[in-house]
C-alpha cells in the first residue's frame, strides 16, 4: 500500500525525484528537510500545471530546460549586505579584535563563508576586516574564502556588481570607501575583490577547507535535516583553528553541540571552537604505613566493617573470610559463616551467579565489574539494583591471597538515573522541535523575502512598463492630433474639390488610360443614381447609366491620344435616374502629366456652355447643337 503526505502525494515519488536530480545533475539533497524540498518543488509544480512529484519528474526529463527553474528555486538565494546588522556588529566588536590580535603581527587571518549565494556576505566580511585592519592590513593579512552550491550565483558574486536597491544597507561611508559607481549598479572594490576567493563547494560531502580562523555559516545549516546538520558541522569542526570561532544565523543554536563549540554571544550566534584536551593524568596513592602494624589493622578491620558499602574476603580456597556490617545485614551472613566454602553460601549465586566470575580473576589477576544487577530481596517489595566488583586481592610478599567482592546499592541512583535520562530525552525533544521550528521559522521567512523581492522586482517591471505605455500613449496621442489635422485639412480639399468640381458642370467624370473611373462627382450621382463608391475602378463602358457611352467612346479615345490638346464636345441624348429624357453636351480634355496622357475629363452639361464653338463640320457630334447652341 502507498501511504499518502497530508498534500496527497506519494513521499517515494518525491525520493524517486531526489535521486534522479542526484543521478542526472550531480545536486545531492537527501539531507535537505523534506517539508522545505517538499514545498519549492511543488511552486515549480505549480507553475508548470503538474499535480504529482512523479509528472514532475517525468516533465524533467522531456524538458531539460527546467532544471535550471529548479535548482533556482530550491537553491535560495537571500542574502543581503549586513545582513542583521546587530549581529556584525558583535563579530566586529567581540571577535575581530581578537582574530587582528592573535598570533605573530603578519600573521595571515583565513576566513570561509559557507553558503555564500551572490557574494554579499563574503563582501561584507571583507568591509569589516578592512575596517579593522586598515586597506593595506587587509590586502597582505586576509583571505576570504566564499563557497556556494549555485554556479550562477557564484559568477554573479564573483563580478561583485550590486544595483543601488542591493547596496541600500552598506552605510554610506562604507558604500562610498569601498564600491565604485558603474553606469546603474555598483562593484566592489577591484583590489580587495582580490582577497576574496568564490568557489564550488558541497558542504555535505566536500572536504572543508582548513586552518580556518573564521567560519561564517548563516542561514544555510537550517535547510539540512539534524543528521546532515551533526555531519556537516563536524566537518566545520575540523576545519577551524583551535582559536577559531563560527558565525551562525539566527535560526541556528547548536544545541546539541556543546561538547563542540561555547558561546561567545549565544543571542547573536557567535561560538568559539572548544578544541580536543588531553586527558589528566591519573593519580595514583602509595600504601599509608604505620609505625604500629597492629593499631594500623585494627582500623583497617574497624574501617572495613563500618564501610557504607557491602564487602566480602575470600580466601584462595574460596573460603569466607571477612564479611563487613553491611554484608551480613544485606545478605543475613552471621559469624558462623565466616570460614564456610563460599559456594555453600546463598550469596554465591543470588543476586548473581559470582562462582565463574571469581575462577575468571584468579585467572586473569583483574576486576570484573558488573553493573546495574537487579535483585528481589525476599524481604523488600521493591527491586534492589547493585554494582558488583569482583577483584584480586594482593599482598606483596605473597602475591594473590584472595578476592574480594564489593556491592554497591545504586538504588537511588540508578532510579534518579532514570529519570534524568527520561528528562534528558523530553528535554532533547523538545530542543530538536524548538530547533525544527526555528529553522522551519526562518526558512519561511527567507522564503517570504525571496517572494517579496520578486514582487518587488515586478513592481518595478510594471513601473517600467507604465511608464512606457504613458510614453506609447502620448505619442499616439501626438499622432491622433496629427492625423486630426490631416483630416481637417483632407476634409476641406475635398470640399474645395467637390465645388470645383460643381462649377465645372452638372456632371463630372475623370477616367485613367485604362477608361476606369477616378472621379465621381456629386453632379453625377444626382444625374444618374449611381453613388460614387459604386463607380469607382468601374469600366466607363461598361457603366448601365442611361448615358450612351457607345456614342462618346471614340471621344473619348481620341482625347487619350499623345499630344491631344485642347476640348472636344458632342450631343447625345440620355436618360437621368428619373428615368426621363435629357438632352447632354459632353465635352472631353485629356488629363496630363509632363505630356503624357494620364486619363480623360468629361464634363456633362444640359445645354451647351455660353460661348462655347459649336463642333466643326465633320467632326463627332457634327450638326446642331444642344438649345442654346450657337452664336
């Protein structure tokens, strides 16, 4: 059966995706928490409309190009300069001091910012120790090492090229000392940029660099789930000098490392390296002797019995020989016990079987412990727990003379024991989930600020495009005005041409070379019902008007011939859009341009023009005139 996560997808699909991205891209993130990776994956889900962690995985393979949406989404790169200031504030008072004034004067200062996305922490680092040391100091003393997962970023921060918005929490005086204004952005520093050196590095699995005196890890460790976590700072561990301390992000407390690290200023995350001691060496007493060896085993007899803890001599026959208060009261021995064979004794084998184990340190001439040995006293309700030694004993001028067994009542102990590592553990539980939700606190906050820069750069954008779309707008506001004009001023030729056109004559029309009508005019409409849309790019022939165009053709014609001048004018009789009989005089002229003939006017008229000839004998439209004609 396949269990289900809350947000109904399959968790093996998910580890089924993690190592294909592990296998195809080198990007090992089994030890990312799984609700962090299980959280950015489903954003890219998401954008691409995929439901499942398995759809995902197969969209992967079908479109490499989405790896790089991926990995940038999974990879979060917040950082900023100064980023919590108050925290730089006590490195640079409560650590640099002490790093600028450890060792030799020219001693080199090595530090290594893990995680360091596009550089700006890395650069910060560098403002701090130039600050503390002086330009120079700087450049002969100090190597900042920067390493991330993420090549972009890596190629971004080393370019060291920030826009104004990025740099807006570099004070100004450091802003002004230790970057340069290029055309909309600014970059740091080309020699200090020197000192700082960016490279790949995988902090689960990569050898971490050495001989560190400063390692500064912000914000990067809360991403790993705990046992990621213990492995990678273990590797930091090693790397820092004995002197050497670690600089952690506010989500990240080291709780579970103490053994490892102490505090420096636990609030802002400062730790200093607690390097590996060497044991003590242990003391050893000589024998107390007396100048009265008799007063002497008295009170070692007296001592012995008095002790607060059970003992008991045996001899190297296994006899009983000494059984001290506390014995005989726990295990109810009398006098009359004393010389028996041990093995003839309840105590030999309850609480614990102690025959074999006193053959085995006759042998081997060394203790043997055992420890928490749970006994039912047959008087007490209560279990009864012992620590039990079994030991030589020895006497320097016979060697082994016997053994002696030891019990120690740990009761109490072994209960308070109990119940502290009862406490330890809810204790831890409740520091790991502190931790986890810290972390997941912070890691929510990074995600939120990654959003909210994004929103913000969209903002930006959609000023942007405001802006242009302001600017398209008053241009085409600056065209429409134009062409406003444009048509005033085409609305009043056309005016001025239809009056022309009205003072020409009741009608008229303008053919190109090919006898296809240009011109319409209103007259014309009037005259025969047909508007000027409908005869436009119409064959003059081939209009059905009323107007015997047969009759006018080879007037027509003749006026296109090259070098035509002058008007030439006939009768005809037509019929209007009435449908009545009108008597016409049409006279035609060539339209010209440079000499050549570009098309035919003709002007229709009801009588013939006062004064104009009446046509020539022989000639189109020969005999008499329209009414009117004549001199």
């Amino acid at each position: 059966m396949v269990t289900i996560t809350g947000d109904g997808e399959d968790p093996r699909e998910l580890e089924e995706l993690l190592a294909m991205l592990k296998e195809n891209r080198g990007f090992d993130f089994s030890g990312y928490k799984r609700s962090t990776l299980m959280r950015r994956i489903g954003r890219r889900m998401v954008a691409v409309g995929l439901g499942t962690f398995g759809e995902y995985r197969d969209f992967l393979e079908a479109q490499p190009e989405e790896y790089a949406a991926l990995f940038d989404n999974l990879l979060i790169n917040v950082t900023g300069f100064f980023r919590d200031a108050p925290a730089w504030e006590a490195l640079a008072e409560r650590v640099v001091p002490d790093l600028v004034k450890t060792g030799p004067p020219a001693r080199p200062i090595r530090v290594w910012s893990a995680g360091c996305s596009t550089g700006e922490e890395a650069y910060t680092l560098a403002m701090v120790l130039a600050e503390a040391l002086g330009v120079d100091g700087f450049r002969d003393r100090v190597k900042i090492y920067a390493t991330d997962l993420d090549e972009a970023a890596l190629q971004a921060a080393r370019a060291g090229a920030y826009t104004e918005r990025k740099v807006r929490d570099v004070p100004p005086e450091l802003r002004a000392r230790y970057f340069e204004p290029l055309q909309s952005s600014y970059v740091f520093r080309r020699d200090l940029r020197r000192q700082v050196i960016f490279g790949r590095n995988d902090l689960t699995k990569d050898a971490p660099i050495s001989r560190v005196d400063l390692l500064v890890v912000r914000n990067t460790l809360m991403y790993f789930n705990a046992e990621t976590q213990a492995g990678i700072l273990r590797r930091l561990h090693f790397a820092l000098n004995d002197s050497g301390y670690i600089f952690l992000g506010k989500a990240e407390m080291l709780l579970n490392h103490g053994d490892w690290f102490e505090p420096v200023d636990l609030r802002k995350r400062l730790f200093h390296k607690l390097p590996r001691r060497a044991r003590p060496p242990r003391l050893t007493l000589d024998d107390a002797t007396g100048a009265n060896a008799a007063r002497t085993a008295q009170i070692r007899s007296a001592a012995l019995a008095a002790g607060p803890v059970a003992q008991l001599a045996l001899d190297t026959e296994d006899n009983l020989v000494v059984a001290n208060t506390q014995a005989e009261a726990l295990f109810q021995l009398h006098a009359m016990d004393v010389g028996r064979p041990f093995q003839d004794l309840e105590v030999s084998f309850r609480p614990v079987e102690l025959r074999s184990i006193i053959e085995r340190v006759k042998q081997e001439l060394r203790p043997v412990e055992l420890q928490h040995v749970e006994w039912q006293r047959s008087s007490a309700a209560e279990v009864c727990v012992l620590d039990v030694v079994v030991g030589p004993l020895y006497d320097t001028a016979h060697g082994l003379i016997g053994v002696g067994i030891s019990f120690n009542d740990v009761t109490r102990y072994s209960r308070l024991h109990d119940e502290l590592e009862h406490a330890n553990e809810e204790l831890e539980r409740a520091y790991q989930e502190l931790q986890s939700l810290n972390e997941e606190l912070e890691t929510t906050n990074e995600e939120l600020q990654s959003t909210n820069e994004e929103l913000q750069s969209t903002n930006e954008e959609l000023e942007t495009m405001n802006e242009e779309l302001q600017s398209t707008n008053e241009e085409l506001q600056e065209i429409n005005d134009a062409l406003r004009f444009r048509t005033g001023e085409l609305d009043a030729a056309n005016a001025f041409l239809a009056s022309v056109l009205q003072s020409l004559g009741t009608a008229v029309i303008v053919v190109d070379d090919q006898l296809r009508v240009t011109v319409w005019s209103q007259g014309a409409e009037e005259l025969w019902g047909l508007r000027a849309d409908e005869a436009n790019g119409q064959h003059l022939l081939g209009l059905d008007i009323g107007l015997p165009v047969r009759e006018i053709a080879p007037l027509v014609h003749r006026s296109l011939e090259p070098g035509r001048t002058g008007r030439a004018g006939t009768t005809v009789d037509a019929i209007n859009r009435r449908g009545r009989s009108v008597r016409l005089w049409i006279e035609t002229s060539q339209l010209s341009d440079k000499g050549a003939a570009q098309g035919v006017i003709l002007i229709a008229n009801h009588t013939v023009p006062h004064g104009a000839a009446a046509p020539p004998a022989g000639a189109d439209g020969a005999g008499a005139g329209p009414p009117g004609a004549g001199g």
